[in-house]
C-alpha cells in the first residue's frame, strides 16, 4: 500500500466509444500528467461522464486503448483500478454511517481494524467532521456529504481521483468554498485528478489544464488562463465567457499584428471601452480602433455593467467595472467604443 | 464493449434458473396443450368449432365474461371513490386506512369465502338474526345465488382494486389540483380536468388486472353460486378431475386464455408499462404508471416511512372536502366500505369461540373448543404443519431465483428486460385455472404428479412473479452508482453484491418471500390439480371442508387465518421501519 506511487501518469490513444451509431467519445488522445488537475469541460452531452467513464472501467472503449502509468488497463476491471472517484452527488452509502463509508476501500483493500480506525481519524479531522462519523450520509448537509465523498475518495491513497460533476448539487456560497477545499487537498495530496464539468468558473478556478470537448472530440487543451486569452475556436471562445464576434460588420476590423489561428476576430466585453463620443481619444490612440455606436440596453450585474451597444448592424456587448464618477449611458445613447487592436482575437468558425 | 456485453450475458445467466423452472414446469406443457387443442400434427381448429357448437359450453364462456365484466365494473364503481378519499385523507389516517384494506388483501381467500357462507347461509348470521327478531319465518334464500356470487367476488377483489386506483393516485402531483383551483376551477370541474384525466390510465390497468384474475375465478363460485353459475374455471377444473377429456381441457384452457389476451390487448394493458416501475421508469414520471407493484411498493413505503419530503409538496395540496355534504358523505362510504371488508372476518371470529356443537352467530356461549379440536386433529393440524413447510420451501425458491433474476434483468438491455418480465410475469397475468392446468401437465411429464416437490414447483410458479415484481420495483429505485462507487473502492462483484446491492434492497426481499409465502399459503386452485389427492395442505383440506360437510373446526382455522396476516403485517412493518430507519433516521448509536 505505502509502496504505491501517489500519483499516476494517464494516456487516452484514440480512443473511440460507441453507443450504436452514435460517438460519445470520438477520437480521443490525451496526456493527463502526474499531479496535474485536468478539468474536462464542455456541454451536456460532449461526453464528459463518458471520458470519466472509460477511465474508471465502468465503460469499454469501442476503439483505441487507455493507459495508466504506461500500461494498457484494457483488461482491468473497475474494481482493480486503483482510482478513488467522487461521484456526482456523491454515492455515499445510505445504510453506513460516515465512519463505515470511510472504512469500507480500507476494508476492500484488507487493513487491519485498527489500522483502518486510525486512518479514518485522521481524514474525518482533514475534513473537518470529526464529531460526524457516526451520522448517515441523511443526516449530513450537502456541503458535509461533499466532503465525506472527498474523503472516501482518498482516504485508500489511490494514485487517481476521479471527480465528476463535484460541486453540480451545492449552492453558490457553498461551490466557492468547496472549490477552495480541493484546490487545498489537491496541493496536500497531489492526486493526478480528472475533474467533470460544465461550469467553468469551477474548471478556470481549480485546473492547471483545461480540456474542451465538443461532440465527443477535443476542441482545445490549455491552461486555464490560454483558454481564455487565446480560444482557438469560435466555440471555446463562447464556451467559456463571453466573446464578441467581430463579423459580417459593415466596419473593416483593422488588424495589427499576424494572428496564427484562425480568421474570425474575436474581442471579450472586458477589452472594449466606452465612452461619450465627446471624449478626447486617449494617448494610445493610435493603437486602438474606434467604432461609433447607440446603446441599446443597460445591465446592470453589482460590480459590473453591461451594455449592448448597436454597432454597424451588429450588438457588442461591454463590461465595465462600476466605479464612482463614470457616465452611465442609458438606451438611446451615442456613444464610442474603443479597444487595442492587440486584444483582438481571431479564432477559427 | 466487452465488460457491457459479459454483464448482459451474466444478466441472462441470473434469469436463468427462473426461466428454466418457468419453461419445464409451465412453458413446455402450453406448448403442448395448444398443439393438443390444435389437432397437432394436423392443425385444425375442429376442437375450438366443436367447443363453441355445444350451446351448454357457449353459455358457460359468455356466463364467465358477464360476471367478470359486473364484478370488475362494482370494484371500479366503489373502488375508485373509495381511493379517492383514502388518497385525500391526512397522512395519519390514509396509512391506517391502507393497512385496513391491506388486511383483507392478504387474508385468506378461503377464510373470507368461509366467512360469507357463515353470513349468508340458511342458519347464516343474516337468517339467524332475521329469525331471532321474528322478521321472517323460515330462512332467506341469501346464497348459492348469483347476488351472493357477485358479493364474495367483490369482497375478494375490492382490496386489490383500492390498493392499485391508491398506489396510481399518490402519484399524481396534487399541486396540478392546486394549480387548476389556483386558474378559478371550482373544485369538482379541477376533479373532472385534471386528476380524472390523469388517473385514467393507471384506472385501466387496474381494472384489467382485476377483470383478467375474475375471469380465472373458481372457489367464489362453487361455494356461493347457483347451480347454474359455473365459470370456465369450475368447468375445467371439473374436466381434469372428473373426465379428464385432454382435448377438451386444453380447448377449454385456450378459449379462457384467449379471452384474457384478447381483452389485454385491446384494451391495452401495456404490460411493460405496468410493470415498468420495476423495468426502467424512473421514479419522477411516475404519474399514473399503474398496478401491480406500484401498489405494493408504494403503499408498502407509504405505511413504513416516515416522512419524506417528495410527499410534503403533495401532502400540502392534498385535495380537501367543500362543504359538509360530500364531507360526510365520503365519511360513510369508506366506512360501509371497509365495514364490508372486515366484518366478515370479524363475524367469524366472533364464531368461533362460539361453545355450542354447531356455529352460530351470536355464540350461545365461549369456549376455546373448536381451536382445541384443530390442534387436537392431526388431519387438520398436519395439513397446517405440511402448508407450513411447502409455503416456506416456496418462500426460499422463490426468493433465491427470483432475486437472482431480477437482479439479472436489472442488468440487461431494457428491451430484453421488458420482454422477459412479461414471461415471467404471465403466471399472475393469466387465468390461474390455466396455469393449474399447464402445470398439471407439466409435472405429469416430469412424474411429480401428487408430490411434495411438484407442488412446490407448480406453487413458485407464481411466487417467483411476485417476488421478481417487488424486488425488480426496489431495484429500480436502486441507485446503481452505489455500486460503482463500491467497485471504485476494490469490491469485487460478490462483494459489492453483499456489501451494497442486498443490503439495499433487503427490504423488497424481505417483502417477495413475505408474498411468496402468502400465496403459497392461500393456494387452492393449482394445489388441488396437482396434488392428486397425496398432499393435503390447509387450503385443500379447507376447500374440502367448505364444499362437504362443513367442520365448525373450519371457523377456528379460518380466524387463525386471519389474525396471521396481521401479525405478518406488524412484522413487516417492523423490519421495514428498521431498514428505513437506519438509513434515515437513525438514532445515534455508539456501538455498532
Ligand atoms: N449508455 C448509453 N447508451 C447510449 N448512449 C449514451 C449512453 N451514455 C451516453 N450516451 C450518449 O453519449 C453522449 C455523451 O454522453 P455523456 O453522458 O458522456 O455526456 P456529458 O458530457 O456527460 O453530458 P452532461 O453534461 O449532460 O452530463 C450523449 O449523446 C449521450 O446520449
Ligand atoms: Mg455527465
């Protein structure tokens, strides 16, 4: 047990799933390194579960082979992966209290009792339930089981946590602060994990590399902050954030430097100024484009504002952080937006 | 690919042993039987014309669909008011009044028959007191008439009909009432549009159900009807053991099986859709799935959990009575309702603590004399004792493969589950006089005609639907990433089996063999084809007692009868409410 490595190196060589006809997973190659945290994001029905699937041997590949640390596991059944995964809302055991939960890889694996009790100790205090290892998974908030699973999950030290959809049944306040404790236990434990999710807020916060399926294939691989600096798709760029299509205006976009992906430029609410068309063009003017326009609506979102602004028969949309002495535009407004010609994007269709 | 396709196999290979029991001992010989009727190997329906030429036969085939259409249409009639009101009423009470319909359900047939002949008869309870009171002179014809026929029929099938019309309406969201009233429909117009409509379908299925088990009904009539009410059951029953003309048996056989498939499909009962609790349907679209195990289930958790919040949103909105009239009014009919079904077993309790030499109602006298004589009596506590062992050896056969196959189908693909749980549902689908005699035949080619183990074969036929039913239905409930979490954890298939799978669906378990036992327990009509006469269980010596001279020992084995299936329900209860309990309210322990 001591001897088994923390953390294990996981290779996808095409590998294709069929249901029927259908391709869940479509092709796919990916290298998930030791002790990376790779979040798999993407739409309902890309197949995310069925990537987590294929790795944790519920599911067969139809095609192609997957590899831990080096060896194919084609033939390993799910119950000799070594791989602790959080299910999504949980799977805690309802007839087991925590305490017989957190036992019970122990007890697959054959620890001894006290072995086994002393190690439970231990992560029930990790996890801050130390006065709940004698409730059923019933009796515990959704926050409380969160947790549990998590421990669950490493308690038998597995080289590979598996973590689907983790945070999808908390409540907002709840997401935030779950999120800040795997981030913590993946820095303490430095399990190579591979985390589901259609939330990217989740995937940006928590991942050092972030996979983006589309219809069962990869559309991008990145870390968190290239994904959405540098989207090379159309796709990811709305997948994840908002994004601004600069096309089929009756402006020409003026374009700086050579972009080596794709043709469509691309520019996030964020990067766009707004302004009174009154306003002095500021000192980098010349790197900037300016483009007239009439605000069509006002949002407005706590720290932020919005504005969808018409713009040569387009709608761009702007985020302003509030701040004290700005104009507040109202629908109807004349207005200029600007940006630096370097934060444009241009992404492939 | 690999992993799914050696699952299903391993799937089918679970279902095995029931389907082998299930072929050999009921498959095989209605194979045989349709050849038969058929002429085989030269094939011509002369056997069905010359059957349908006799007017006497004629009479007997449309007397049987007659009283089965009257008595199915009186137990939708009161059924379905009578639901509605146990639906209606505030938690507390609709639990009892389940239970008090449960009561009846899983008592003894014969028991129940027993007590309407102590009711009915010529020194019955209704003549003795008509007499006592100087209203009449000489006893009322009240019995072996076709009123009394249609009474017993409906006392039998009332409780099943209650229990399936309650079990659809719990699942109908009664906020939609809410909603609607919330749109300005007055109450009955919100009845009329909304829960009407959507209880239709689950109402059909019910109905059809008890139409079909009306159809195969054979002690009400020979022990309550005219002369002259004989349903094709009584007629073939009668064929076996008297004339045992095989062609005519199997001809006869066919016309009632092909009066019970023809009515199902037309109108509709969607097998798999009654049964699609325990195939695929997920608990939330269970708005009107209907019958069989959807009651038993449903109300089996009704009484046994405690609070659960998916009922809050229902019990909130539940519908409530306008006005006093209708109040009271549903008042008295659930009372005159369940007054029918559970005075009569009262009657015979009552009687039989009765001291005089022949039972009478009120008892002249108490005495313990006629318990004394059915412990006193070998034939009748032997039967006892034989029922006893060929009920628990049904039990634990039954129980074994059918959870076995159940769990095996739970892992095949739905198409091939539905079509399955159809096979091995059709022993409870279909006229029992059918199946009594497909399994006479059966073990006569196996040479276990009047043996132990034939019958406890020919009786697991039927047990094994139900106990497939009910744990297929908790298995559906079943969250399979349990399982997957366990094996994520290292537990090797047995092991997640033990460790999470059996102790989750214990309950469901429990409730099969529970079932199984029960019908075991309270079966005549198979029994008595397949006994030949070698092995007398209590319900044969029962049935015998009823149909010749009748032993007031009979009232002490019927109230023992009686009280049996309470206590069985206490029980129940009891591990239920434990199983529940320890996975939702637990009460803090230290040791474990
Ligand atoms: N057992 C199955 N049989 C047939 N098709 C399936 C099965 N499981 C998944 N699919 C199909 O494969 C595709 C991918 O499914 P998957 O569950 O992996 O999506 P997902 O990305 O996890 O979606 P979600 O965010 O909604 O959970 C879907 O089109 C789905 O319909
Ligand atoms: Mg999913």
């Amino acid at each position: 047990m001591d001897q088994s490595p923390i953390n294990a190196q996981i290779e996808f060589r095409t590998v294709t799933k069929l249901y029927g006809q259908i391709a869940a997973v479509r092709d796919m190659s990916l290298t998930v390194e030791r002790g990376e945290f790779l979040t798999i994001l993407g739409p309902s029905g890309s197949g995310k579960t069925t990537v987590l699937m294929l790795l944790a041997g519920f599911v067969a590949p139809s095609r192609g082979d997957i590899l831990i640390s080096g060896k194919s596991v084609a033939a390993v059944p799910a119950y000799r992966r070594d791989q602790g995964i959080v299910f999504q809302s949980y799977a805690l055991f309802p007839h087991l209290t925590v305490r017989r939960n957190l036992e019970f890889p122990l007890e697959m694996r054959g620890m001894k009792v006290a072995e086994r009790a002393q190690r439970v100790g231990l992560i029930l205090e990790r996890v801050h339930l130390q006065d709940f290892g004698d409730r059923f998974p019933s009796q515990l908030s959704g926050g409380q089981q969160q947790r549990v699973a998590l421990a669950r999950a490493l308690i038998a030290d597995p080289p590979i946590l598996l973590l689907d959809e983790p945070l999808g049944a908390l409540d907002r306040n709840l997401r935030e602060e779950m999120q800040g404790e795997i981030k913590s236990l993946h820095k303490e434990f430095g399990k190579t994990t591979v985390c589901v999710t259609h939330d990217q807020e989740e995937a940006l916060t928590l991942s050092d590399r972030i996979v983006v399926m589309r219809a069962g294939q990869i559309e991008q691989t990145d870390t968190p902050e290239t994904l959405y600096d540098r989207p090379a798709t159309q796709f990811v760029a709305n997948f994840l954030g908002e994004a601004n299509i600069l096309e089929n205006l009756d402006y020409v976009v003026e374009s700086d430097s050579a972009q080596p992906t794709g043709t469509v430029p691309m520019i996030r609410p964020e990067r766009l100024g707004i302004a009174n068309t009154a306003t002095p063009k500021s000192a980098d003017g010349d790197r900037r484009q300016y483009v007239a326009g009439i605000v069509d609506d006002m949002i407005y979102a706590g720290p932020l504002r919005k504005y969808h602004v018409r713009v040569g028969g387009g709608v761009l949309v702007v985020r302003e952080h509030v701040a004290s002495g700005q104009q507040i535009f109202k629908p109807g407004d004349k207005v200029r937006l600007d940006w630096l010609r370097s934060d444009l994007r241009f992404v492939t269709a | 690919m690999q992993t799914l396709q050696k699952q299903r196999l391993t799937g089918i290979g679970l279902a095995l042993p029931v389907l082998i029991v299930l072929v050999v001992v009921f498959g095989i010989p209605l194979v045989q039987l349709f050849l038969t009727s058929l002429n085989a190997p030269m094939f011509s329906v002369s056997n069905y014309l010359r059957f349908l030429q006799d007017p006497a036969n004629v009479r007997v085939v449309l007397q049987t669909v007659q009283i089965s259409v009257i008595a199915t249409a009186a137990c939708l009639i009161v059924g379905y008011p009578t639901a509605y009101l146990i639906v209606a009423a505030p938690k507390r009470l609709r639990i009892v009044l389940i239970v008090l319909v449960m009561i009846p359900y899983l008592t003894s047939g014969l028991a129940r028959t027993y007590a309407w002949i102590m009711i009915l008869g010529d020194s019955g309870l209704i003549n003795n007191l008509l007499l006592q009171f100087g209203i009449i002179s000489s006893p009322l014809l009240l019995i072996y008439n076709r009123m009394a026929l249609y009474v017993g029929m409906v006392h039998i099938m009332l409780p099943m009909m209650v229990l399936s019309l309650v079990s659809v309406m719990l699942g109908i969201d009664k906020s939609l009432m809410a909603a609607a009233r919330s749109m300005g429909a007055p109450p009955f117009t919100a009845f009329c549009r909304v829960f009407f409509p959507l209880s239709i379908p689950g109402v059909r299925s019910a109905t059809l159900l008890v139409f079909v088990i009306c159809l195969g009904f054979y002690i009400i009539p020979a022990s309550l009807g005219g002369l002259g009410d004989v349903m094709l059951s009584n007629f073939l029953a009668s064929q076996v053991t008297t004339t045992f003309d095989l062609v005519s048996v199997a001809t006869g056989s066919f016309v009632l099986l092909a009066i019970a498939i023809v009515v199902l499909s037309i109108l509709g009962l969607d097998l798999s859709g009654t049964q699609g609790l325990a195939a695929q349907v997920p608990r939330r679209s269970r708005f009107a799935r209907p019958s069989l195990i959807g009651w038993l289930t449903r109300s089996l958790t009704e009484f046994s959990t405690g609070f659960r919040a998916k009922r809050w949103t229902a019990h909130r909105y539940r519908p409530r009575g306008e006005g006093w009239l209708p109040e009271i009014g549903g008042k008295v009919l659930v009372l005159l309702v369940l007054t029918y079904l559970l005075a009569p077993s009262v009657v015979v309790i009552v009687m039989s603590f009765s001291s005089g030499s022949y039972i009478e109602f009120p008892p002249s006298g108490l005495s313990l004399r006629w318990y004394r004589s059915f412990f006193g009596n070998t034939a009748w506590y032997g039967a006892a004792w034989t029922s006893m062992e060929i009920g628990l050896a049904v039990a634990l056969l039954s129980t074994i493969v059918g959870t076995l196959a159940a769990y095996g189908l739970s892992r095949t693909s739905p198409r091939l589950r539905s079509t399955l749980n159809v096979v091995i549902l059709t022993p409870i689908t279909i006229p029992v006089i059918v199946v009594g005699v497909a399994c006479y035949f059966g073990l006569a080619n196996l040479g276990l005609i009047g043996s132990r183990t034939g019958v406890i074969l020919a009786q697991s036929i039927g047990a094994i639907s139900y106990v497939v039913v009910i744990v297929s239905a908790t298995l559906a409930n079943f969250d399979r990433r349990l399982e997957q979490a366990a094996q994520s954890m290292r537990a090797g298939p047995l092991q997640t089996f033990a460790r999470v799978t059996l102790p989750l669906i214990r309950p469901g378990i429990i409730g099969g063999a529970f079932l199984a036992f029960i019908h075991s327990f309270d079966e005549v009509v198979i029994t008595s084809l397949v006994s030949g006469f070698s092995v007398t269980t209590l319900p044969l010596k029962m049935w015998e007692n009823i149909r010749n001279a009748i032993d007031p020992t009979l009232a002490a084995v019927a109230s023992l009868l009686t009280v049996l299936p309470m206590l069985w329900l206490i029980g129940m209860c009891v591990v239920w409410q434990r199983s529940e309990s320890k996975a939702q309210f637990p009460i803090p322990s230290a040791a474990n």
